[in-house]
C-alpha cells in the first residue's frame, strides 16, 4: 500500500478526531469496511485523487454513525418514532425514479429523503433549518459543480430526494460501489451479506430525521434495495413498493455509460468492457432477485408502472400510484406537480447518448438475462441503441 489513507483504523482515527466522539453504534461495519477497503486496494487502480476521494468518503460515514449514535443515546425516544407505511420505489437503476421522487416531493404529505440531510444527517433538522447551515450550503456547492455530462444523466439538486443508498453507507453494507470502482471482489460480498441490520440501522436513521419535523409519509428510493427485498420488508411491513417497468437493454446502456463516467473520475485503468460485465451481472442480479420475492407466498401487491407511461405523462401516473397506494392528493398538490413538470421538461439539462457496443456486451446474452423478466411484466424489449 502506498500510503495510509485506505488502512481502516486511519479512517476510524480521523473520524473519532473531527468528532471528539468514540462510539459508532455497534461493530458490524468494520467487517464491511475491511471487506471493501481491502478491494479497493487490490483490484480498483485508483489514482492518488481517487484514493482522497474514497477516504474522504469513508471518513464522512464513520463521522455519521459517530453522531447519530451520540444524538440517539442522548436522546433515546428518537426510537420510538413511527415509519408508516413508507413508499419505497425499488425499481431497476435509469428507470425514471428518480424524476418520480421529484415529483412526489411536491406534495407537502410526502417526507423525502433530502440531499443534504442523507448526506449529514446530524444534527437532525428541525423546523425553521437555517439557509446558511454548512451542510446545505455545502451540498449547494457540489450540486453546482456536478459536471454537465453527468446532470444530463441523472438529476441533482442539494434540496432535493435522494437515494438510500447513503443511509445503507453508514452501515458500509452496500453494492453500489460497483458503480465507482472496479471492486468485484466487495460486490460479491456485499450481494451475499446479511442485511438486516443495516435495514435496522436505515430505519434509525429515518427516525432520527423525523423525530423534530411533523411525521409525514416517506417516499423512498434505492435500487440496491432489489438485492435485499427480504430484509427491507422485514424492517418496513407496511410499505408499498412501486417498481419502474423499461425496455433492459435501455437500462443496461445507460448504467453502463453512468459507471463509465463515475469510474473514469478515479481510474485511469477503467475497461469499458469489464464494466459492461459488472453492470449486466449487477442488473441480473437485480432481476433474478426480484421475481424470487415477488413470487414468494404471501408476497404483497406491488405498483407497476410503465416508463413510457410515466415520460408520457408524469402527473396521471403519479396519481395512479397514489391511487393503488390508498393516498389522496389535494388539488393543491396536483397544481404543485403539474408546474414542477411544466418547469423541468424531459433533456432540461440536456441529453445524454448512450449505446451498448463500445462495452463488448452481446445483445442476445443480454436478452437471455431479462427474458423471463420481460415476459412476467410485458416489459417491451430490443428497442434499444446498439
């Protein structure tokens, strides 16, 4: 190793030192930690800036559990808050997600889970945050920096819904990384790991976030949750889950063209080709996953919708959900969508091209993946770019 910003126990230390703070709620992280570390250092060739950012990284997830495990002994009734039948969207990645959560966010019933609040939930906000808080200010900042390729993939706004991904980062149980770093050794780990404690963990920090704000309904979005069905539902009984229907092999492009970006910005050993491997491995993982829960005994209804539907028309199958979901929306709410659709029209932030060949993924192999998929769920398939 050619520098100590990688060794888990640096990583703990200059979390402990930001924070004057010793307890991080439990060990089962540090296995995880070590397991990912440890990938990073054998397989993902990361360049000197790559391995700051990691760092940086790791450190800022210790530094949460550091605080929200002082915030909860502190505070012990923040256990007893109630999530209520939360709407999870667990959904295949470049599914239109996203936009969904956007857009739900409108309506002041809803609680999402903010940017910066995801990112720094402590100290959990209250009514009135200040505009000039340091995280806010902070996650404004990187949010204006985001790069105009990748804006034009993905939605980014520092008051805006994000991903439970960095929850389950706290935990340091997460496939995602897959999506940064050539790390197959940490995904296969992380896709067999045992979840539910850091389901647990998510839950206690949403209870955290909601504890000085009015209860609301939350509106959560993830696709690693796909991987970890049993868990997630074990944690949230109540939830309704909505899944996003689009042709794979749109999805397979997309996802590979976002890991290409997101690796290129800590490697300069990335190949095209083993990142069209890990994405299709990853997506049938997804799959597979998915038809085994949703086929279970006892399996809950979900809310399908179609992304054709929802690019066709956002706000009618918004309403289609809510409807399935036994949510009423105010008029008032209806008129709040209906301008955000109107101000953010599909490619606002430019359109991205994707295509699969440059990542040496075989059309027909792909098809065999998502074959039953397609069939289950008359998902349209082979409109996709080549």
């Amino acid at each position: 190793m050619g520098d100590a910003l990688l060794d888990p126990a640096v990583i703990e230390r200059a979390a402990a030192k930001l924070t004057g703070l010793e307890d991080f709620g439990g060990d089962d992280w540090r296995e995880a930690l070590g397991v990912l570390l440890g990938a990073i250092e054998t397989e993902a060739e990361l360049t000197d800036a790559g391995r700051r950012l990691v760092h940086g990284e790791m450190v800022g997830h210790l530094v949460n559990r550091l605080e929200i495990q002082h915030w909860v002994e502190r505070h012990p009734e923040i256990r007893n808050e109630v999530i209520a039948a939360p709407l999870v969207i667990a959904t295949l990645p470049r599914t239109g997600q996203t936009a969904a959560g956007w857009l739900m966010h409108r309506d002041p019933g809803n609680r999402s889970l903010i940017s910066w609040q995801a990112k720094r939930p402590c100290p959990p906000p209250g009514l009135g945050v200040a505009a000039d808080d340091p995280r806010i200010v902070k996650a404004r900042a990187a949010a204006a920096a985001t790069p105009a390729e990748l804006r034009a993939m993905h939605l980014t706004g520092a008051e805006e819904p994000d991903e439970c991904h960095w929850l389950l980062s706290n935990a340091c149980r997460t496939p995602h990384q897959i999506y940064a770093m050539r790390v197959p050794s940490h995904y296969a780990w992380a896709r067999a790991a045992a979840m539910r404690s850091a389901y647990v963990y998510h839950r206690l920090q949403l209870q955290l976030l909601q504890w000085r704000l009015p209860p609301a309904r939350w509106v959560l979005k993830n696709s690693p949750h796909l991987l970890f069905l049993e868990d997630l539902a074990a944690v949230y009984p109540d939830a309704h889950f909505v899944q996003f229907h689009r042709d794979p092999l749109e999805i397979l492009a997309s996802n590979c063209s976002l890991a290409l970006f997101l690796r290129r910005m800590r490697s300069e050993a990335v190949d095209p080709h083993e990142i069209g491997e890990s994405i299709l491995r990853l997506l049938c993982d997804y799959v597979e996953a998915l038809l085994r829960f949703r086929r279970a005994p006892g399996a809950r209804p979900w809310i399908d919708v179609a992304y054709t539907d929802f690019i066709a028309d956002p706000l009618r199958e918004v309403e289609r959900i809510y409807g399935a979901a036994g949510i009423s929306m105010s008029p008032e709410t209806r008129t709040r969508m209906a301008k955000w659709i109107e101000e953010n029209p599909r490619g606002r932030h430019g359109r991205h091209e994707y295509h699969l060949a440059p990542f040496g993924i075989e059309r027909e192999r792909a098809r065999a993946c998502f074959a039953e998929y397609c069939e289950v769920y008359c998902v349209p398939f082979g409109g996709s770019p080549a």
